[in-house]
C-alpha cells in the first residue's frame, strides 16, 4: 500500500494540491469566496493523500452552498474524477487509484458539511 501512496503522491497529489492550494488563495481575495477557500484548502489536504480517509457527506446541512458549488464547477470536478476512476479500474493495477478517484468524486458532489476521518 505504501508504493501506491508514493505513487499517487507523485503522479496524482502533489499536482492536486498545487492546483488547489492555488484555487483557495484566489478564492480567499473575495469575501465571498472564503468559504470556497476553506473547501478548497480542506480539497488540497485531502487530494495529497487520500489514501485511509473516510468522507461522510451531508448536504442538507449547507443546501445552498453545495447546490451553488454543484452548479457552478463541482459537476466537473465529478466527472472528471469518476471518468478517472473508470479508466484506473479498467487497468487493473490502478484499482486503488480508481477507489481514492471514487472518494475524491463523492467529496467533490458535495463539499460544504463534509466530514473527513
């Protein structure tokens, strides 16, 4: 299991957390954006390594948040994890990749109110 965190780390996290470490930064310039900016820092902990987090999700304690995130961009960051994870389990060897890629897409349904463990 450690080679396939080294490996997401290198191939995966290390890019998702620039890339949302970036997001949240800009986001935080807004005042409106810093709730955003909380999500997409909690996004870049979580998109480093996934691997052993467990993500309950509740969307009924932030509707109107999660509906505007889900809105606005989430539904990409779904699809584009969920078409991920189609390929890694078609691979075969990635299927753990493909299990952390289902994770990150759940999260991303619904960020606001998410309980990470």
């Amino acid at each position: 299991m450690k080679f396939y965190k080294f490996l997401w780390i290198i191939f995966f996290g290390i890019w998702a957390f620039i890339e949302f470490v970036f997001l949240g930064i800009l986001s935080a310039l807004t005042i409106v954006g810093i709730p955003f900016a909380k999500m997409w820092f909690t996004h870049a902990r979580l998109g480093l390594n996934p691997f052993g987090k467990e993500i309950d999700i509740s969307f009924s304690s932030h509707k109107f948040l999660n509906a505007l995130w889900l809105c606005a961009m989430g539904w990409m960051f779904v699809l584009t994890y969920y078409l991920n994870a189609i390929l890694m389990f078609a691979t075969i060897i990635f299927i753990p990749f493909g299990k952390q890629l289902l994770k990150l897409g759940k999260y991303c349904a619904s960020p606001f109110g998410a309980d990470i463990t």
